[in-house]
C-alpha cells in the first residue's frame, strides 16, 4: 500500500505551506481538517521554516501531532497519510 501512496503523493500539488512561524497549532488543525477530508495530504516546507526547526523535526512533529503516517519525504516537501475517521455517531 505504501508505494500506491507515494506515486499517488507524487502526483498531487502541495495543500499547507510551512513558514517562518513553523509548526503551529493553526496549522495542525489545517492538516487535520485536510486529512479527515481527503486521508493523502502533501505539505511544503518554505524556507523561511528552516529559521525555527531542523527540517526532520518539522516532518516528525507534524506526523506525530496529526496522527499520520509519513508516506514520503523529498526536498523541502512530505506527504502525510491518515485513513479516515469511522462513521460519526448520530
């Protein structure tokens, strides 16, 4: 299944910009709203994030506080992965 996310990853524009202020809880909600909605989430990095964190803590953080899966890493983008939610109760 990995491999069908990275090609389907690869095809898809990125959907947040990472900038100066980082990782914040913005856009944490951003990426999970994103994720609940289409489950394959593509986020680059600008390079004015590099000012507060190293690229690998950023990619790390926001896979752990989405609770997603990293499905690829290349350059200043990654992909992140999250099946959806179960059926919302009534």
């Amino acid at each position: 299944m990995l491999p069908v996310l990275r090609s389907r990853a690869m095809l898809l524009e990125p959907a947040v910009r990472i900038g100066k202020n980082g990782l914040t809880p913005a856009v944490i909600r951003e990426i999970d709203a994103l994720l609940d909605k289409r489950k394959l989430v593509k986020i680059k990095l600008l390079k004015s994030s590099m000012e507060t964190a190293e690229k690998q803590q950023l990619i790390t953080a926001a896979a752990k506080e989405t609770g997603a899966l990293l499905v690829q890493s290349a350059g200043m983008t990654f992909a992140l992965y999250r099946e959806a939610p179960g059926p919302r109760p009534k």
